[in-house]
C-alpha cells in the first residue's frame, strides 16, 4: 500500500489539528488588528488584551462546540454551524473587553456589527477554501482511507450508498463483507453493484494484514454475540473500528448522539431547539413579537371593542393547549365564538357554524382572531413558527390514533407552520387531514435550522 493510497496527511494528523487551531487564532487576530487600524486605534497593551481574551475564549468554545473534530464525514454546512456557535460566544466576549478597555463610550451599529462579523467571514471563507482544496485532493486518490463495511443489510447498504455518494470524504469503499451474503449489492442511487469481498473471518484477516483502514460494522442488533466476537477480533489490528448503531429501524426525530459521564448515547426522539439555535430562535420571537405588537396595538384594540359590543361575553379566550414537551399552557385568543368549550369535549368548528358570532367569521376568516397569541410569544410559551397548537381534547383523541402524533410537541407551538403554508389549515374533519398536518409538523422539525 502506497503513500498516496494510504493518505499524504495520516502521518501529520496531530500536527495538523494544532496546525488548525493556530491558523484559525491567527486569521482572528489579524482580522480584528486590521478592524482597529482602520479604526485609528492605537496598537497598545489594552488592544492586545482584547485580542488575548477573544483568543481564549474562542479557543476554550472551540473544544466545546466540537469544531475541531474529524472533518472526513462532515458536511461543509454542519462545521458552518459549529464555527458560527463558537464564534458567537466570542464575539460578545470580543465586544465586551473591548468596550471596557478601548471605548467605553457608546459603540456606532455598524462598528459593533463589523466587530461581530467580520472574523466570523474570514474564518468561513478560510475553512471554506480548505475543504475545497482538500476535496480536489481527495478525488485526485491523495489523503484516502480505505474501507469496508460489515453487513449487506438495509442498514449496511445504506452507509455505503452514502459514503459512494460523497467522494469528498475520501473514503475508499472496497465491498462488503458478510456471513449470509455473496452476490453483490446494488447501491441506492447507483447503477453499479458493490461487490462482497468475504466473510467476518477474511474481513479479520484482511485488517490484520494491514489492507484497511476504516471498518464499519452495520450488522442489526440482534447480532450482538456476532459482533463482540468481530470486534475482540479486530482489537488485533490496526484499522479504526466504527459501530454504525441499527437506529433507523425507527422513526428517527431529529436524532443526535449525547454522552453521559462518558458512556455515549444516541437519542432518538429529540428538540432540535438546543444550544445557540434554541437562544437565536427565542431572540427572534421576542424582537419581532414586541415589534409586532406595537404595529397592531390600535388594530387589536378595535377588534377588542367590537366583540364586546356584539355578543356578551369576555374579549379574549383563552384555552388550555399543549406546549413544547406537552406542558400545558393557555393560548390567547379574541373570542369568536358563543360558547367558551375547554374541556375534556371540545367541538372543532365547521363551516356556517352557528356557534360563531358575525364578528367572529370575519376574525376567523381573516385569521385576526390569532393576533392575542403574539402576546403568548412574547411570553415564551409560544413561537412565531411552529406546529399550531391544538385543543388538549383533540390531543388526547388523535395522540392514539396517528403514528408519532405527540412528537410535534417537541418545540414550541407557533402562530403559523410549514403544515399551514402548504395549505393544511382550518377544519380537520378526516383522519387524513390530520395526518397529514402532523407529517408537515414532523418535517419542520426535522429540517429546521436558524436560517
């Protein structure tokens, strides 16, 4: 096995990571000297004490964030993310000393902004045109691994589809080996078939004589005496061993992997409202709830006086609703019915409902009956997008009736959601439209993101 087959940078892989560390400190620097020359500060010792707080505090969050991990099997957009956490945190530890030490006085928008984003640009356009580089060395057969993976199941043939799929891993994919299978294996997506090139003992006797770099056993969980035996076996080689855990065989929600006190975990059902994007998100909703409210004060007192003078009864309804983790909270509402149902029975509303007062079908038709729920964002119990809550009676009626129902209570209920912009709004009179409303909840949850 060649030097250029077994990878250029393997050797080096320890003084790589330092090497990274530096040049991410150094282009932070330089960046934030050359934002205080332009600015006409003076080059002294209280500058450099800026510059040194910001260097440990990024360096500190860089470990926590996880920054400095392998890159082989991660996206661009994930390392993105974790850069923008960390360099968050650091930034207000950047502004923070550096309006104690340099300019007490009250900063401009635009020199703070440039303080917060400048580097941050830097940094992602330095990693940004590394991965590239290093993308166009890996598909040219430099800085390569090679791999096999152990099990020609679906969960087997899955990881392979994807390590085939993306090149710029640099991973060799040579077959698979398996005690149940020998004719080859069609690839998701892909026209070619992947060989399998032995069974568990000649996968051994491969990684022992040194052929493999990377093993990644993808056998189901009820072969759990097969794979201790696999792994006690490849403890007498070198190649890294990689466990891929047979989670798809459920309905995965925004899975992640969590350790506690050292023994790794993977969650299955999860928020994906955690860490920065959890504190951007709540940052959203209070700057354009309280923004909003303003707006329409005048318009919700109007509406207010009309539905006190066209039926008795109180100005807003308030019912008790399942918020994020199915902690209940009272959602606000301007009254637009007769009757105030919020119980274990609660009546949907129909169309020509005569329940709904004359104010009440145009607030509802125009959806200004919603305007109150603002203030429920403003408060925290609620967000501007999300899956609409629904009344705890409908809760309790559809939870056992819809596969994964409870989960879109894994974030906090919003105003409006993906399930309504694609039109599954109103009345939900069929178990199929309530289906469907869920599995529109379920995808944003899946696939949101700050952005």
């Amino acid at each position: 096995m060649n030097r250029r087959d077994r990878g250029i940078l393997r050797a080096h892989e320890a003084g790589i990571s330092v090497l990274q560390r530096l040049l991410d400190l150094l282009i932070i620097l330089i960046t934030i000297a050359c934002l205080y020359i332009l600015q006409g500060i003076e080059q002294n010792r209280d500058m450099l004490a800026v510059a040194a707080f910001t260097l440990l505090a990024f360096s500190h969050l860089a470990d926590t964030f996880g920054l400095y991990g392998s890159w082989r099997g991660e996206r661009i957009r994930d390392e993105l993310q974790k850069l923008t956490g960390t360099w968050l945190v650091s930034a207000l530890v950047l502004i923070s000393t550096d309006k104690l030490l340099l300019d007490p006085k009250p900063a401009y928008l635009v020199q703070l902004s440039l303080l917060a984003s400048l580097p941050l640009l830097a940094l992602a356009i330095y990693r940004t045109l590394l991965r590239k580089a290093l993308k166009a060395l890996r598909y040219r057969g430099f800085n390569t691994r090679k791999v096999a993976v152990v099990g020609a199941g679906s969960l087997g043939v899955r990881l392979a589809g994807n390590i085939a799929r993306a090149p710029w891993m640099g991973l060799e994919l040579l077959g698979f080996y398996d005690d149940e299978r020998i004719e080859p294996v069609k690839l998701p997506g892909r026209r070619v078939k992947l060989g399998v090139s032995g069974n568990l003992e000649q996968l051994v006797q491969q990684a022992r004589a040194g052929a493999l770099d990377r093993i990644y056993i993808a056998l189901p969980m009820r072969s759990e005496e097969r794979i201790r035996w696999l792994v006690d076996q490849l403890s007498d080689t070198t190649a890294s061993v990689y466990i891929v855990p047979d989670v798809f065989v459920f309905n995965l929600l925004h899975a992640r992997a969590e350790n506690i006190d050292g023994i790794p975990t993977i969650s299955i059902f999860d928020s994906p409202m955690a860490g920065t994007g959890a504190l951007v998100k709540r940052l959203e909703d209070i700057l354009l709830s309280s923004v909003i409210l303003c707006l329409i004060a005048i318009p919700m007192l109007l509406i207010s006086v009309a539905v006190k003078l066209t039926s008795p009864g109180p100005v807003f309804f308030k019912q008790k609703r399942y918020g994020i983790d199915g902690r209940s909270i009272e959602v606000w509402k301007f009254r637009s019915m007769r009757v105030m149902e919020n119980g274990a029975t609660v009546t949907q509303a129909t169309r020509n409902d005569n329940r709904i007062t004359p104010v009440g079908s145009f607030l509802r038709r125009t959806s200004l009956d919603e305007l109150p729920q603002f203030i429920n964002v403003f408060l925290g119990d609620m967000s501007i997008v999300g899956p609409r809550p629904h009344a705890i009676a409908h809760n309790e009626e559809y939870r056992g009736q819809i596969s994964s129902y409870m989960l879109r209570h894994k974030v906090k209920p919003g105003i409006t959601g993906w399930a309504q912009v694609n039109g599954w709004r109103g009345e939900t009179d069929t178990l199929e439209k309530m289906q469907k409303r869920v599995e529109f909840d379920l995808a944003y949850i899946n696939n949101w993101s700050v952005w």
